[in-house]
C-alpha cells in the first residue's frame, strides 16, 4: 500500500476540480503530484498541502479568470430565494459566533433604546404649540425696554396693547388675553379643591387657540362676566357624571361663576396648562400700557408679515405710551431717548415660545433647545458608538472567515454575492436589536416618564411617522454599520487568504483602533460633563445663599383667613416648636408674589432717573424668622411708628445708588404710574441674599414695611415634624374651612433647580449607557485579540514569562487607546461645559482634578473590562495553546 502521503488531501482535489474540466485538470495533476511528494518530504504533510493548493490556483489563475468574468457579466438579480438563502447563512453564521453576536446585539439594542427615548423627549419638545390651527400666524407680544441701565424682559404687555393693534393695524386679524389668576379656593357645595391653575381669558380664546370645546358655543361661552369653562377632568371632579352646563362653582373671593362649557384638557405640549378659564370681564384690569399687564396673543391675516407689524412700534409707542412715560419718569418721551432708555414690543411666534423664551412673568417655566441640541448630539454619539462596536467586532471577527471567504471566491462566488451576503447579517442583527430595544424602552418608560416629566407610552413609537422612520434608520443603520466589514471582506484576495497573509494583518488595525478611540472620547467627554454638572448643583445647594432655608415651613393661602391672619401667625408663634412667624407673601424661593416700583434717590444730582426695582413688603418677624441678617442699621419695629414711611434695602441697591452708608438716606417711590410720589427713609440694609434663581445675579431689592398675608412662614425646632403638622393642620381648621396645605423652603428652593436637576440626571444614565455601549466593544475586541495570540501567549509562557506580563502584553495597546482619548476629549469637554456654565451667574470653576478623575475611571473601567479576557488567556495551558495552533 501506498504512503498516504503520496496523495493530496480529498478537499484539495475536490477544490481544483471545482475550477473547470478534466482535460485542464490532467494537464496539470501528474506535475503537481510529483511536487506535491517532494513537499512532504522536505518541509511536513501540512505545510505540502497548502503548497500544492497555492500551485494549483497558480497554473489554473487564467482559467479562474476566465469564469470569473463571465459570472460578473451575467446579470446580477434578487430573487425570494436568494434573499431567503442570504438570510439562513447569516443566522448560521451569528449561531456559530454566539458571543461576538450576543456583544454586537446587547450593545446595538442599548444604543437604540437610548436613542428612542431621546427621540421621543426630543419630538414632543419640538411639537409645542403646533397643533393650533393657526399657529404660524399666532404671536405673543411682549415688552422690551432699557431704564436706567436695567433692562427689561417681561412676558406680559399693557391691557390695551391687543386691542390698539387690532384697531390700529389692518394686518393683524384678532387678540386674545389671558391673564393668571393664581390660587384660588374653589368651592361646589360642601367640597372645595385648591386651584393653582385659573386663567381669565377674552371672549374668543377658543377661538384662537384649538382647544376644542366638548359642551358649549365657543363664540359665546365667555362673553358674559362670571362665567367659566372648565377642562373635562375639572367637570368630573365637580360634578361627576351630571352636565355641569348652569351649574355654579364659588372662586375664591371672586364670587359665584357660572359653568357654560367644557373644553378638552390642554394638551400636554402647550405653553401653558389651566384647569379653568373664566370670563376677562369678571375681574378689573387697569387700562394701562405700563403699570398692568396680561398674556396678550395676535393673529396675523395671512400674507401679512411680522417684520412689517414691527416696524410700526415706534409710531405704536409714541402716539399711545408717551403720556404714560411723562407721568411716570417726569420726562417727555424724546427726553426718555435721549437719556439712552428703550421701551418697545417683541412678537414672538407661538412655537418658539416653550424652548426659546425666559421672559420674566413666563406662564410658566420653560424649556431650554440648547437641551434638545445636548440630547440630539448625545442620541447620535450613543448610536455612533454602538455602530462602532458593531463594525470593530466584524472587521476582527473577519480573520475568522477569511478562509470562508478566500474559498467562496475560489469557488467562484463574485464580489457583490459577498457584499450583500454580510450586509443581510448586518441587517438581520440591527433588527433583532430593535426588537430587544424595544423590549428594554417598554420595560423603563415609567420610571423615564418619572425623570423627565413626561407622560410617554410605548403606542407613541408606532404612531404617525414614528414607525416607519424607526424601521427605515434601523435599516439604513445596519446598512452603514456593515458596509465596511462587508467591502472589506469581500475584498480579500483568495490566494493572500490560503497564504495567510490576511491573519497577520488584522493584528494591525488602525481603523479599529481609530474607532475605539473614538468611543472613549465620547464615554470620557461624556463623564467629565457629568461631574461638571453635578459639582454645579451640588454647589447651588450647599452655597451660602444670604438665608437659612432649612427648618422653615410655608403655610399656603394664608390670605383666606383675611382679618383674622395675623392673629392667626401669633397663636402659631406661642407653640413650643414654632421659634418665629411672619406673614411672608414674598419668598426667596417658589411660588411667591412680586412687584416692581419705580425710585428715584432724594436730592441727587440727576432728578431725571428713575430706577426700577424689585419691592417686597415685610413684617418685622420677617427677617429673623428666614435668617436674613443686617449690614447696617436696624430691622422694622413697632416701636417705631414712623417705619411706615421706612425702607430697607438690600446691599446691592446700596451699590446701585451709589451709597457706601445708605442708613438715613431718603428715596422718591413712584410706584403707582400716576404721578404721585411719596418719600421713604432708608433705616437698615440686609446682607444680600438670592430672592431669585442662581441664573441671574442678586438684583437690587426694597423692603416695605407691611405685612402681606399671602402665605406664612415658621421657624421651627422640632424633630417631631409629623406632630407639628397635626396640630398646625387642628388649629388652621378651627379658623377655615379651606384646604390645610405646606411645603419646606429647603424643598421649594430646590424645585427652582428641577430642570438641572433632571437634566443631570438624565446625563448621568446617558453617560453610563455609552461606558457600558463601549466596554462591550473592548470585551469583545480583548476577546478577539487573545484568541489571535493564542500561540504566542504559549510561546511567551513556555519561555517563562510570568501572567502579569502576559496581562500587561494584551492590555497595553487598548491602554495607550485610552490616553489619546483622554487627551482628545479634555479640551472638547472644557469648553462645551464652559459654554453650559455660561447660563450661571453663580458657577463653579472647572478644575483639573475633574480631568483626572475621568481619565482614571476611563482607564480603570478599560483595565476592568479587558483583563477578564487578559487573564483568562495568561493562565491557559501553554501545551493546549500550542496545540490548539
């Protein structure tokens, strides 16, 4: 019997005779053969076989040619067949690789998951005030103006400025006003309900505004003084399943209203949300341009342009404003110029005015669009990242089916065949990430809903265009995140892949090495915003805000015991656990009431400039009961009658008068527009403290003496705080019969900051995400490369080497990924967490330990991920790694 050694291998012929004919075969074999003995021989039955392989595509290269071309020239279709072949081998190929598979599918499917749920913040903050049907000629006018220096940005403008338009201008087809009503104690029967969202609207708001009316007549439900629409959920609260048409409801001091309609609730992305409107005419307004204001709204006719509206504000102001402004400043309007001041009107279109407008007087807190530009660009570097991981995996995994490929190509498959066949894999495991996106977005959207404030269900991805665009970007994504991997592979030469040339160079990698660095830049630009934007809510909380905000209790609506308030605070201030009271109507934090007067410093040497400034009017419990301190002077006192006409003033009034010593100092109030003045007497000056957001710098402040019985505010000492509420809430019921409520002031300064709050949050997870998107490429890749340096890790190990070499060997290269990442994303990261601190008139520094940190957690998150891998193969059995070789 013959050496089997004297014969190829079966698939080595099997492989030839797949090129051509036999005559072309016979032509060849004896001479191969001959070879093919004298190759064993000399250098080993292994390395002959790939020798006479590599021989045979050599001398059979011109046939191989041939067919070829003639299968590129043969027209190229898809077929269900086809499709359905390319769709099985994909599956076979990613059931083989379990582990690279179950990697690129985690990753994607948390890529995608993130990126719906910032689509779906990102559209419904977008989707603001669009769906009125005459949105794009809806405005908002509000008031600009420049006094003294301070500048003027207020939401509201003068009660007849909508009706002048309308009059004046023939562009602007109609108004509408509303105007805020605050809390109000609203009673039906024997039940009342505390109502913090009640408007006073023009007769035809639902006109205007497409809030569809579900009972009543739109034209008419408004006109007459006294009556009020409520929204379907308030009708139900009320009155149940009873038509609540003529039915009455007592608000607050306003009186008895008549119910004559019921509207739809207002949709959740509106500027503004009421439970109730009542009719304009039931409340007084001052017909003035300067001293009164209301949310005012114009409707253009169509073709009319707003720029041609704002050029007539000059005559708008002149022929209506320049009386008032004589009144109230004592100059004429030219005058008025001439001293540098400004006063005018903005029309700000109604879609712009949630993520564009922070107008003092907003109906209510705004949105930011920097914040959907911050998450749009987080979606698309959180997709960027999965789809890197995606390619990187495929690109190292292809030193595995470069033999597949060198043999499909010898077996006469053409480049496209190749191209399309790795894409369907592609395609095939973004779908299945979808499918377990989803699956992770239904499983977090109530707790998402919670974080941002959002009522979001899982019906929202299939609605409109949502579903169609989420299958289209997944394809297009699977398309791009495999085009490379696919080019690249079917790109492999045959014989370059039976020589094993392929193999060496995949060790190499400067694309993938580009794309992990990549990935860190944004994971660690990512983690330095992160700790910049908690480091600064950190410091707004624990600054030194000029009061002591903790152990104070706020008593709500505290002005429906009317005469009997201050009684009231001084029964509370005998308790045990009650340390001191004021009737507080102003706040430094949450809702409060607020006023602006005009001030004029007696005797000074311009008598021209009036200063307008934020009042507030407190008791003399008001100041040690919120920890407020003195600079200079005294408090208010009973002692002293004469603090009727007395002010105090805050450090910065101080400084924007120009007084170093300002006790004794006197100041005009011409508060009221008309004309009258009245002097006050300047008897102490507190310590500045933030009456407003860290947003803004501490503005001058002036203090009436005069209680406001808006709400109350109690220092106490207690650690029973639930006991102190009981017998609060027993005593607030003997005096009322109206809803017994509170909150902290710790808690109320805070809620200033929920939107930071929920945006660092929100950057925290998104953070995390994009780590954890990342390590799932290093594992993966780590998991590669010790499988590709298996027989040098032998090699390395039977010659002595110890295991923490070998870890440091495998670790080192994704190391030095990692330093040039920190090294790109530092600077990137300063100067878009510099731009965000902008907002801040109070910030912290930047410093480099924030740097470093990040640096140090990037790398110790890389050494974690990859020495798993790193140490598995340094302690493999040396012989089992030569072997497996």
């Amino acid at each position: 019997m013959k050496p089997t050694h004297r014969h190829p291998p079966t698939w080595a012929q099997k492989l030839l005779e797949a090129f051509g004919d036999p005559n072309t075969l016979e032509e060849v074999q004896g001479d191969l053969l001959e070879l093919y003995v004298h190759w064993v021989e000399t250098v080993g039955e292994r390395k002959a076989r790939w020798r006479y392989v590599l021989s045979a595509l050599k001398l059979l290269r011109p046939l191989a040619k041939r067919r070829s071309s003639e299968q590129y020239t043969a027209p190229f279709s898809f077929s269900p067949e086809m499709i359905r072949n390319y769709l099985k081998i994909a599956w076979r190929n990613l059931v083989l690789h379990k582990a690279f598979t179950a990697i690129n599918i985690v990753g994607l499917a948390v890529g995608l998951a993130t990126c719906l749920l910032i689509v779906l913040f990102v559209t419904h903050e977008l989707s603001y005030d669009r769906y009125h049907a005459k949105a794009d000629r809806i405005f908002r006018m509000t008031t600009y103006g420049l006094v003294s220096g301070k500048e003027i940005k207020t939401a509201y403008s003068g009660v007849p400025a909508g009706p002048t338009l309308v009059h004046d201008y023939a562009g602007v087809e109609a108004t509408t006003r509303f105007d805020q009503a605050g809390t109000h104690i609203v009673k039906h029967n024997h039940d009342s309900f505390k109502e913090e969202h009640v408007a006073f609207a023009d007769s035809n708001f639902f006109d205007v505004f497409s809030i569809s009316l579900l009972k009543g007549n739109p034209k008419t439900v408004l006109i007459e003084p006294n009556t009020i629409v409520l929204t379907e959920t308030s009708a139900k609260k009320y009155f149940g399943e009873q038509d609540p048409i003529g039915q009455t409801l007592t608000v607050g001091e306003r009186g008895l209203f008549r119910v004559t309609g019921v509207c739809q609730d207002v949709p959740s992305n509106t500027h503004f949300h009421y439970d109730m409107f009542g009719s304009m005419r039931s409340i007084e307004l001052r017909n003035t341009w300067l001293n009164s204001g209301v949310y005012t709204y114009i409707v253009l006719r169509p073709g009319y342009s707003i720029a041609e509206l704002k050029s007539k504000i000059p005559e708008l102001v002149r022929k209506h404003i320049g009386t008032e402004i004589q009144q109230l400043f004592g100059i004429s309007l030219d005058e008025f110029y001439r001293k540098g001041d400004e006063l005018g009107f903005v029309f700000q279109p109604i879609t712009d005015i949630h993520l564009h407008s922070d107008l003092e007087s907003e109906v209510e807190p705004n949105s930011d669009v920097k914040y959907i530009y911050i998450f749009s660009i987080i979606a698309v570097f959180i997709l960027l990242v999965a789809c890197i991981n995606f390619m990187n995996l495929s690109t190292a995994g292809s030193a595995g089916r470069a033999k597949e490929v060198g043999i499909r190509k010898v077996l006469g498959s053409i480049q496209q065949q190749l191209i399309w066949q790795f894409l369907s894999e592609s395609v095939l495991v973004t779908f299945m990430a979808l499918l377990v996106a989803i699956g992770m977005v239904a499983l977090v959207l109530p707790s998402y809903n919670q974080l941002s404030d959002k009522q979001f269900g899982i019906t929202s991805l299939l609605t409109g265009w949502m579903l169609p665009g989420i299958l289209l970007s997944c394809l297009l994504i699977g398309l791009l995140a495999g085009s490379y991997p696919a080019f690249f592979l079917s790109a492999f030469k045959p014989v370059s892949v039976l020589k094993g040339q392929i193999r060496a160079g995949f060790r190499s990698g400067w694309l993938r090495n580009t794309l992990v660095t990549t990935q860190f830049v944004v994971s660690i630009g990512m983690i330095i915003g992160t700790l910049v934007v908690y480091r600064q809510l950190h410091f707004i909380q624990n600054k030194k805000v000029g009061f002591d905000k903790d152990q104070v209790l706020v008593l709500h609506d505290s002005y429906t015991l009317g005469a009997k308030g201050k009684a009231f605070r001084d029964e509370l201030a005998k308790l045990s656990q009650v340390v001191n009271a004021t009737q507080a109507g102003y706040l430094p934090a949450g809702a409060s009431n607020n006023a602006n007067d005009g001030f004029q410093p007696d005797g000074g040497s311009d008598q021209s400039t009036i200063y307008r400034e934020k009042t507030y009017y407190i008791d003399e419990n008001y100041l040690p009961t919120l920890g407020i301190h003195l600079a200079q002077g005294r408090n208010f006192s009973k002692a002293f009658p004469s603090d009727s006409a007395a002010v105090l003033i805050n450090e910065a009034a101080a400084k924007r008068f120009g007084w170093k010593t300002p006790v004794g100092h006197r100041l005009w109030s011409v508060g009221n527009g008309q004309g009258n003045r009245r002097l006050y007497t300047i008897v102490g000056v507190v310590k500045d403290f933030h009456f407003e957001s860290m947003h803004q710098q501490i503005a001058p402040l002036v203090m009436y003496y005069g209680a406001d019985n808006y709400q109350m505010a109690l220092r106490i000492r207690t650690t029973d705080i639930p006991g102190l509420l009981k017998t609060l809430e027993q005593k607030w019921r003997a005096q009322s019969d109206n809803p017994f409520a509170y909150s902290f002031l710790n808690e109320r300064f805070n809620r200033i900051y929920q939107s930071e709050q929920r945006v660092g949050q929100l950057f925290g997870i998104f953070a995390g995400l994009t780590v954890i998107i990342s390590c799932l490429g290093l594992f993966g890749l780590a998991m590669f490369t010790a499988q590709q340096r298996t027989k040098e890790i032998g090699v390395r190990k039977v010659l002595g080497a110890s295991v923490g070499s070998v870890v440091a060997l495998l670790s080192k290269d994704f190391l030095k990924l990692v330093v040039v990442a920190i090294i790109i994303a530092s600077p990137l990261a300063w100067y878009a967490m510099s731009r965000w601190l902008q907002d801040f008139a109070y910030k912290i520094d930047i410093e480099w330990w924030v740097f470093a940190l990040a640096g140090f957690l990037a790398i110790a998150i890389a050494l974690l991920t990859v020495s798993f891998q790193s140490i598995k193969a340094a302690l493999m059995n040396p012989v089992k790694s030569l072997r497996s070789e």
